[in-house]
C-alpha cells in the first residue's frame, strides 16, 4: 500500500513533511500533492477546485500499488471529486476534512454564522485576487495547539489560495463507493465541513488530541494512523 496526501488551502506540500518522513521509515511509498489552487510563485496563475482533483487524479494514475489517499481539510474536498471511480484507492481518510456530496461546495456546508461554533479564518485580499490568511488568524484558527516555534514556521510557510474554490460543486463523490476515515480534531477550532448525505454510521470516525493541523501539530499520531490503515 502507499499513501497519497492532499493539503488544505493556505498550506502547500510542506505541512506533511513530518508525516512522510515517519511513514517512509517504515517503508510506505509516499506521494504528496501541490495544488495549483495554492499559488506557490511557480506558476502563471492560480488553479482551481477541478485543478487540484485532476492533480491528485494523475498522482493516483502513476501510482503502482493500492493506495490510501488523504486529504486535510479543503484537501477533503479535492480527493472527494479525484478518487471517485478510481482502482487504485482503497480508502479515503477525511484528516479534519471536508467531506461535500456531487455538487456541494464548502459554502454550502459552512453553518450560518448565527449558529456557527469555533472561529472563522481571517483573509485579506491580494492585488491579483489570491487570497491570504492573516498570522493572528492562522495562529489562533490553525496553529493553537503547537509550540510557538512550530507555530511561527508553519505561518511563514503560507501561502495564497484561489477564493473561487469555496464555491465550486464537487462533481462526485468519492466516499459513496469507497471505505472512509474521519479523523476528528478534538481540540479543532474550525466547523467541521460535512455534508448531511454522509452516513456516519458507514464511516470510521478516529478523535485525535489535536487542533485543525493534526499532521503539523501531532504528525507522529498521524503517520501511525495512516500506517495502522
């Protein structure tokens, strides 16, 4: 088996790196994404929801095993459109991630703000459309449950994202036909985006005593999670 991970928006490959280092040392191939929609300064422009599925689609073609495909948070979403129909996944494993059905966006399953719990992540715009997210945002919503070192350099390490991938649909929906993980943050300060169709008595759902960030903040509780799958 080999694992394929998905990063959420505002972050990039970099947020797995301690997680692919505790799975290669126990001999599972690894393959991690970058989505066009994080726009890292090595591209013309910002891609889009479909961008990054058809990424992860590639990584999932070239991959010469069964694999386990991971998505953390708006990485959920992604690998919900990308494995749909797809051989080689075995299993889905939601890492505090969106879990939308064919057609819903995460607006659509974001609360209304009167009910909402926890924080909203603070942005601003960019001259050329990108969003970015605040340190002060990112520290208190992403990285509350890390040292502050850990913190700083995670926050270093962000970068823009394409806005316009909040309101795309996916266009199926992987975890209907495939086996999924749910890994709960306990600590997690972000609504938890999932849509009302999923059967959660059909999904294996693991708390883990962490934030948003399991895989930066908690990446040896991670791996052995993915190992373990």
């Amino acid at each position: 088996m080999a694992v394929v991970l998905v990063h959420g928006s505002f972050l990039g490959p970099w947020s797995w790196r301690d997680v692919v280092a505790d799975l290669e040392c126990v001999g599972i191939a690894c393959s991690v994404a970058d989505l066009p929609s994080g726009f890292g300064g090595i591209r013309d422009a910002a891609g889009d929801l479909h961008d990054d599925a058809a990424l992860v689609r590639e990584l999932l073609d070239a991959a010469t095993e069964p694999v386990v495909l991971c998505g953390h948070s708006y990485g959920g979403a992604v690998i919900t459109e990308a494995a749909a129909g797809h051989p080689a996944v075995r299993r889905l494993v939601y890492l505090c991630g969106a879990m939308p059905d064919a057609g819903q966006s995460l607006t659509d399953l974001a609360p209304p703000p009167a009910v909402e719990l926890g924080v909203r992540e603070a942005v601003r715009w960019r001259a050329d459309g990108l969003l970015e997210l605040t340190a002060d945002s990112a520290r208190e919503a992403l990285f509350h449950d890390c040292s502050s070192a850990r913190a700083e350099e995670a926050i270093s390490l962000l970068r823009p994202s394409n806005p316009v991938v909040s309101g795309q649909g996916v266009r199926a929906a992987a975890w209907r036909e495939v086996p999924a993980t749910f890994v709960r943050g306990v600590a997690d300060r972000m609504p938890e985006l999932v849509s009302g169709s999923v059967g959660w008595d059909a999904v294996e759902v693991v708390e883990l005593p962490t934030g948003h960030c399991p895989h930066w903040s908690r990446p040896d509780l991670v791996a052995a999670l993915l190992a373990e799958l």
